[in-house]
C-alpha cells in the first residue's frame, strides 16, 4: 500500500456529512478535512472544538471565508455533546485533544475516554471514530496512564459492531504515526428483511372514510425498493401488530407475505426464525415505533427511518435519511448494495 501524501488522503476513506474535530491547535485537521472534500469526501459540516483562547480566535479568523466550518471554543468533553445534539446522520469524529501544551489551563486526564463516553450516550451508533496518537497509547506519552486496549473497549462499549483498525497519521510519512479508527463493519451477510407497516411504509398517518374505511399513502419507491431487493435473493415480510386490510392490501401488491395482528412480534420472530433456520444476528428488521422495540433488540441488523421514536433511534445500526412513507425501503437497498 502506498504512503499517503498527507492526511487529506487518510480522511478521504472516511466519507460522512459532518466531520468533528477536537483540538484544533493550529488547524491542520480543518484544512486536511477541506483538502479531503476535494477528493470526495463529502463533510458538509465542519466542526473543531478548540480549548485555547488564542488559537480559538486565529483559527475563526483563518476560516472565516469558510461558509461550512465552524469552529468551537471550550473543553471538548462539554462541546462535544453539545455539537452531536445537532446531529442526526453519521459523522467522522476525529479525536485529537490528548494535549495541552501547556498553554491553557486543563484538567491532568487526556479526556478521550470522556469524549467516547459522550459519543457512547449519542443515539446514533455507527459513527466512524479516528483515535489520533495511538503511538501514545502504547507508551503513554502524556496519556494519563490510558491503554490502548482501554481505548479500544470504550470504542467498542459504543458499538459492538465496530471493525477497530489502524490507519495512518497525521504526518503519514513519519514513522509510527497512526490512528485507531473504529468503523462499522461494512460487509453484511442477511437473509430476511422483516417490516412494520404503519411509519415505515406510510408517513404513520391514516385517513378514515365515513364508512369507517382506513386509507394510508404508500410510497412508489419502495415498491421498486422490495422489488430490487427480491432480486438479491432476500426473504422479505410485514410484521404488523394492525389488522387492517388495507396492511394485506399493500403486502399482495409487493408480493410479499404479511402477518397482521401479531401483538408479540419478538415471540413470533424467534419462532419464525426457529422453523426457517434463519439467524436472528443475520435478521434485519426495520421499524419506528415502541411496539418493534423489544423485536428491534433480538435481531442483529436493527433499522429505523429518521422520524423513529427516540429510543428505536438509540437501538438502529443504521437510520435512513427518509421518513416513514418517503421511501424508506429504496434508501435501505441501496444501503444493501453499498455493504453487500
């Protein structure tokens, strides 16, 4: 593998909409994260949070014509919680604020199992994580007594499906200069695809007629969506606690199987796994609301469209960008196809 030319190059492999830093310092990680747009990397959003007063003011200064990077005073441990509030798609989280230097006032603890702890509590679970100065962890140069296994267990304490690795620096020429990066496992091995109807296929509203007839908006999309997805050769099903025809109406349009009525969706779940010699830990189930809580738990590939009850967000490997009814089952193969 060839030596990067610099960090820009590194960051390129690790694409989001928004990329965080902490530690500016003197805002190298800013430009390799602008450089790394031009090779595609995509950060819409830049975000570096910086302690030292001084640096804070030559950094704004230095970006100001930079429409799409914001930068941050104070201690990362705060700000970093309160920038993630702000987020709710993936982001490139580039941890970097192991020193002072001694130029400001600081508390003696590298902060960066804090950080992890704020990024562990984040209801989006599938961040990509860029540790920098794993050198330091390894013999701990100023680290506060911090392992790099003890790194890596916080890392995985936010997602047990993180892939850890190591990549190069922020001076990749320089020897033992390396990142850990903590990153979803992208290749993804499934075999059925279960879906709640009501704000997954419909925006969850419903339209009552007064002869008591139920109506509801089904995307178009998604019926191209279960189609291409048939294709890869993937069992897909409705799995909803309603009964109501219009449920059976729409699964027969998409031919697929549907269950209705089912008020234990996990009991029903394990016994239909059971009888199919289907894994659970290689089930996607698709869902948004507290009833596909419990069932959201047992299967290894939960996933939740963007306008989820909060504590299915908190579960979801992966949320769509699309609301319920808005396409939801085309975002989800296309996701598919990218970590098949």
């Amino acid at each position: 593998m060839m030596v990067p030319i610099n960090f820009s190059e590194v960051l390129k492999n690790y694409p989001n909409s928004v990329f965080i830093e902490t530690g500016t310092y003197w805002g190298g990680g800013i430009f390799s994260a602008l450089r790394a747009n031009v090779l595609g990397a995509g950060f819409e959003k830049i975000y570096s949070i910086e302690l030292d007063r001084g640096r804070f003011e030559d950094a704004v200064k230095l970006f100001e014509k930079n429409t799409n990077v914001i930068i941050v005073y104070g201690d990362s441990r705060i700000k970093l919680r309160e920038i993630l509030e702000k987020v709710s798609e993936p982001a490139t989280i580039f941890l970097d604020a192991h020193f002072n230097r001694g130029e400001v006032e600081y508390s003696k603890e590298c902060p960066v199992l804090e950080e992890l702890e704020v990024i562990r509590q984040h209801h989006i679970k599938t961040h990509t994580i860029l540790v920098d100065d794993r050198h330091s962890f390894l013999n701990d140069l100023g680290m506060s007594g911090i392992e790099e296994k003890t790194v890596i267990q916080h890392l995985m304490n936010i997602n047990r499906n993180y892939e850890i690795t190591t990549d190069y620096g922020y001076i990749p020429k320089r020897t033992n200069d390396e990142i850990i990066v903590a990153k979803e496992k992208t290749k993804m091995e499934t075999n059925l695809i279960v879906y709640d109807f009501d704000g997954v296929m419909t925006n969850n509203k419903v339209l009552v007629m007064q002869d008591g007839y139920e109506s509801v908006f089904c995307n178009r999309d998604d019926g191209w969506g279960v189609r291409k997805i048939k294709d890869m050769g993937i069992t897909q099903l409705i799995l909803s606690s309603e009964e109501k025809p219009v449920v059976v109406a729409r699964a027969l349009k998409l031919s697929i199987q549907c269950i209705t009525g089912c008020l234990d969706k996990e009991k029903w779940l394990r016994q239909f796994c059971r009888d199919q010699n289907i894994l659970l830990t290689e089930t996607v189930y698709v869902g948004n609301g507290l009833n596909d809580l419990e069932v959201m738990k047992i299967v290894g590939i939960p996933i939740a469209p963007a306008d989820a009850d909060p504590e299915i967000l908190k579960i979801a490997k992966f949320i769509i960008k699309a609301k319920g009814g808005e396409g939801v089952i085309l975002e989800l193969y296309k996701w598919l196809m990218e970590n098949k």
